[in-house]
C-alpha cells in the first residue's frame, strides 16, 4: 500500500498528457521516459502476466485483491483484476474521455529470479475514463497468477488460463501515457466485444497482457489508424525555395552510404594482409564476412538508439555518450569515455608509428627527428591550423582521393601477375579468430551513423540501407584488397609485412601505389581521430575558453591537442614497431567494447522500457515507426557474447606471459 501511494503525488492529479510535438508533422515522444524505471519498480501489487500476491494479500488482510491505497485523501485500488468471488462490483457504464496505457515490469513469484523482468517485455494496462468519474482498467493476467509453476510454464514458451481483468481507479497512476479520445461506448459494449471473444489461453510468445490491450485499444480508441511517418521530422530546403513557398529538402542515401563507407575505409586496411596471410585467404575471408555481419548489426543498434533519442529530445544530434547515458546510465558513459579514449589513443600510436616510417621512405634524407614525431607535427600542425575551416576538408579530400585511385591502380596492376592458386595453399582455421579484432577495427564506421541518423531525418528504412550497403562496400574491397596482396607475394614472408614485402619486390610502379595507397590511407584515418579526440577534450573538460573546434589559436586548443597528440607520439618513438600490436589491442578493447558490447547493452536497456503495444501498433500514439530495427531478443545477447568472448580472449594472451 505504502508503495502504491507513494507511486501517486498528493494534492495533484498526476495525469501524463501527450506533450508538445517536437517536429514539424506532429510526430513526438513522451519525454522524457513514460515509464520511470524508479517508480515502476516501486509500484505495488501491479496485476502483471507473473504476478503472485493474490493468495497472500489475502491470508494478511482478511478480505479480497480489491486492495486500496490512501494518496491525497482519495481511495485508490490497484491494478489487479476482478476475480470471482471478489466483492469489489466492476465498473459499469459509460466510457466518456481520455484513453491511457500503464506500462509496469513484471512482477514474478519465487523461486523466479526478480531480475528476469528487467529483460522480459513490460506488462500493459489500458485505462478509460467513466463518465460518472474514475478510470476502468482492462488487464489480463494469468488465472492461477500466485503459483511459481505457472510462471516457469510461461517462461518456457507454454500457455496457461488466462483472466480478463476489469477494475475501477478512482485517480491515474503517475506513469500512464495519453494516447487519444474515447470512443461512446459503455464499459458493458466493451466486455461484449473484447473480453468475452478474446483468446483466454494466455502465452508470453503469442498472447498475453500486450495483445489484449491492442484488442482493447483497437475497439475504444476514438481514432486509431494515425497517419505513421516514416521519417522522424522534414528538412527545408532554406536555399532553394522561393521566399512565398516552402519547399522539402530530400535528404540524400547516397551521400550517407559514400559517409559510411569513407569513414569504414582507413589505415585497418594496411594490416589485413599481415593478420589474415597465417590463416589463409579462404578462412581469413569467411572470418571477415563475419566480422562486417557483426559490425552491420551493432550499427544497426546505435542507429536504433539514435532515433529513439532524437525522438525522446526533440534534437537531431546527439553522440554516443549521450546515448550511453540516456539508455544504461551514468556508468555507461564512463565506459563510453573511456572506450572512445582508449580506441583513440591506440589508433593514433599505429598512426604515428607507420606514418613516420612511410615518410621518412618518402621524403630523402634524414628528418633529424624521430619519424613519429615528424608525422605528428607535421599533419598534426596542419589540423591544427585549419581545424574549423574549409581547408582541412579539402585536405583530407584530397588524401582520399588519392586512396580510392590508387587503390583500384593497385588492384589493376597487381591481379594480373599474381597467382590466383596462392590463395587456396594455406588454409590454417585455428588461427582464422586470431584476425577478428584487426577485421573488427578495419570495419569500424560507427561514430557516424548518429550523423546519417540525423541526416535522413530519422527514416529507419533509409538509415538500414545506409548502413548495410554503406559497410558492404568497404567490405568486398578489403576482400578484393586482401586476395591481390595474397596473390602477389612472391612467397611465404614469415613475419614481414606483405605490403613491405610486395613494395620493395615489385615493379617501381606497384612500389610508389602502394607507398601513396598507405600513407593517404593513413593521413585521412588520422585527421578523423585528432578531430574526434580533440573535441571529445574540449567538451569533456569544458570552460569558457574551451573551444578546439574553431579557426584560430587559443591555449584552450593547444591544451586539447597536446593532450590528443604527445601520449601516441611518446609512446610511438619509445617503440616504433607498435603498429599492429596496437591495431590488434584496439580491435580487441577498444572497438569490442565501444562498438559491440555497448550498442548491445543499449539496445536491451531501451527496448525493456519500451511498450510493445506501441511499437507493434505505431498508430496508436501517431507519428512515427518505433521498435527494434533488428527484431529478436537473443540477438543484442548474442553480440554482447562475442564482444565479451573477444575482450577476454585478448586479455587472457596479455596475461599468459605472467601467469
């Protein structure tokens, strides 16, 4: 009872009604979250598809369920339905108002572990209003619900007896979520229509508590077939459009998909002949196809996440850390920060580490300088002095210019006098898991897709599009990329790097593509992460004079970049033979962590406080498509397995030596 009142403010009728619309067609969110995960926990004696308090609550109060609960000097009765026997009368009459949903977590009876309903879909109750005053609930929960071998039943996919549920709320919970106008209709038409023809056989899989309320929703609800948006919100074409007429800005797949694969394509590429030649191309390729299905899902997931958060606030932008906390909490934006740190600060050392090395091969003579340190200051400085200006664009085109030309050059030249018959010698699948945190990092796209997001308004059948095809493609060139490399070697090379290999073995031609492939490869990876990095330290450490995203020198800026650039550069020139070792540790923690285990967490975390009956039927709140992008609930687990099996893997090498 305590737990009930405190669940409703006194002194106030705390009805949630549909909030502001946050964009220009009316679709919105109730923001922030309908359901609060605090209070619902708190909520007692909710009538869920598992609930067992009927039987005890009765032996300590001597009287029926029909339970009440004293908030603001009005009786309140709980959510549970009306049983046979009960004294309780149901509520009757005229249905004349709003219509509401109640959206609780399970409540399960022991032996049952508790923590199963964090992951369980939510129970739904629907509420109407009377027309003579307070509220009727419409619920369905199993018949026997106090007994444990019910709930194992449900839980192992069978099907129990089933009760229709209807009581009387003289005020609403504080967690109910308006979705429209009542129909006229009595409460006796409803019993009639729903509860007396609905399916009493009652299954987690196929008919419970979230079925029921569609069918109740379907046949009170004033106006249930909303128009559904695909899109979250409608850009304007602002340059366009004539000063008397308002003109849509169609935003672009393709440049979004060009955005995904840029960004996948990078330095990654330079150690895949390096991992993948022990394996052999046959096994190392199925690994890879493995890897981009992997990745395709998690990008999926943060795109999942980022349109539920753009729809929650109201902003077309939002990052990863913001979504990190918004779905799994202050703990989980730590872990983000420090993810993202860590995957950058291993990066730039294998940048720093081979981008000295392929300039020092460039350039004649002697730097006079440590290389890591020569690349650093050299790129590093130019960032430095455009970031914020269109200069550093056109830079970094050029460098990707020059990576896609010479790569198809490459690929021209070197098939032709390969042997295709290298590619199928060795085939050693022990050592084919051994490449997946180099795949892993060499398909990373993933800080862009709240960009794409953003960029086509939320339309998640644009954004799958985007990308799968966008990642697909980086994905068949690294095929082509690893079988030319393969096929090209004049011979087994041991330790050595193939490219270093086929560079100093092949024609001068094949030599400068590829010394001009590597180093565009590795200056476009670099510009990307020196951006992030920095940006992420001016925002983490904030301060009026914190801004290192704009033109211009201020101590602000050299502190982020000296923070971003000297740790890689020190660790660089201590041991410039880093570079795959650090390819390989980022993949393992930086990349399995950042972009696997917690786009899975996320995704769990948000779909366990989302209501099924609003993502199965989007027309019932109006406006826009929610749910999973990718259905199933074993997948989010699944890819928070691998990313789990991948850390500990690589932690467990790191500490053999020692044990």
């Amino acid at each position: 009872d305590r737990a009930l009142a405190a669940m409703i403010p006194g002194g106030q009728a705390p009805v949630s009604g549909r909030g502001p619309p946050l964009w220009s067609h009316g679709v919105w969110e109730q923001g922030p979250e309908t359901v609060p995960r605090q209070a619902a926990r708190r909520t007692a004696a909710v009538a869920s598809t598992l609930v067992a308090a009927g039987t005890a609550l009765r032996r300590r109060t001597g009287h029926s369920c029909a339970r009440k609960a004293v908030a603001g000097g009005d009786a309140v009765t709980t959510l549970e339905p009306t049983r046979p026997g009960e004294r309780q009368a149901p509520p009757t009459g005229e249905l004349q108002g709003d219509v509401f949903l109640v959206q609780t977590p399970l409540t399960l009876p022991p032996p049952v572990p508790a923590g199963l309903a964090n992951i369980l879909p939510k129970h739904s109750v629907v509420l109407a209003s009377l027309s003579h005053g307070g509220y009727a609930a419409f619920d369905f929960v199993p018949e026997a619900a106090e007994d444990p071998m019910v709930a194992l039943q449900l839980l192992l996919g069978g099907s129990v007896d089933g009760l229709c549920g209807l009581r009387r709320l003289q005020r609403l919970p504080r967690q109910a979520l308006r979705l429209g106008k009542v129909k006229q209709l009595t409460v006796e038409e409803v019993i009639a229509g729903v509860n007396n023809t609905f399916d009493k056989q009652l299954s987690l899989t196929s008919n419970d508590c979230n079925n029921y309320s569609q069918a109740v929703l379907k046949a009170i609800l004033q106006d249930p077939e909303k128009m559904v948006q695909e899109r979250l919100f409608s850009t304007l074409d602002w340059d366009g459009m004539a000063s008397e007429k308002v003109e849509y800005k169609e935003p672009s797949v393709l440049n979004a998909i060009v955005l995904v694969a840029g960004t996948t394509v990078g330095a990654g590429i330079l150690a895949l002949p390096a991992v993948t030649q022990p394996a052999g191309f046959i096994p190392s390729t199925l690994a890879l196809t493995g890897a981009w299905m992997y990745m395709a899902t998690t990008g999926l997931f943060i795109a999942e996440v980022a349109c539920k958060t753009m729809a929650t606030t109201g902003k077309p932008a939002t990052s990863l850390k913001s979504m990190a906390a918004g779905s799994v909490g202050p703990i989980g934006a730590w872990l983000t920060s420090a993810a993202f740190v860590f995957l950058h600060m291993a990066l730039l050392i294998a940048y720093c580490s081979r981008g000295g090395e392929l300039l020092t091969s460039l350039l004649p003579g002697s730097l006079g300088v440590p290389p890591p340190l020569a690349f650093a200051g050299l790129f590093g400085g130019f960032i430095f002095v455009t970031k914020g200006t269109d200069a550093l664009d056109q830079g970094n085109n050029i460098f990707a210019t020059i990576v896609v030309a010479s790569f198809f050059a490459l690929v021209a030249l070197v098939i032709p006098a390969g042997d295709l018959g290298q590619l199928f010698s060795t085939s050693n699948w022990s050592q084919a898991t051994d490449t997946i945190p180099t795949l892993l990092l060499s398909l990373v796209y993933h800080n862009v897709v709240p960009t794409v997001c953003a960029q086509l308004e939320g339309d998640r059948n644009k954004i799958t599009k985007a990308v799968v095809v966008g990642s697909l493609i980086p994905f068949l060139m690294f095929v082509i990329w690893n079988a030319a490399v393969l096929a090209a070697l004049p011979g087994a090379t041991g330790t050595a790097d193939p490219l270093e290999v086929l560079r100093s073995s092949g024609s001068p031609l094949v030599a400068g593509g590829i010394l001009a492939f590597s180093l565009s490869a590795i200056v476009t990876s670099f510009v990307g992460f020196v951006v992030a990095l920095t940006d992420f330290f001016a925002d983490f450490l904030g301060g009026e004079d914190s801004s290192s995203t704009g033109p211009g020198f201020s101590l602000a800026k050299l502190r982020d970049f000296a923070l971003t650039l000297v740790p890689p550069v020190l660790v660089a020139v201590w041991d410039p033979s880093l570079f795959f070792q650090a390819i390989d540790q980022a993949g393992a923690f930086g990349v399995s962590t950042l972009f696997g285990l917690l786009p899975a967490l996320m995704v769990l975390s948000q779909r366990s406080n989302e209501s099924p009956v609003l993502t199965r039927n989007p027309e019932f709140l109006g406006g826009y498509k929610r749910g999973p992008i990718l259905p199933g609930p074993l997948l989010p687990l699944l890819v928070a397995a691998v990313a789990l099996w991948v850390v500990g893997d690589n932690a467990l090498e790191l500490l053999q030596p020692g044990l």
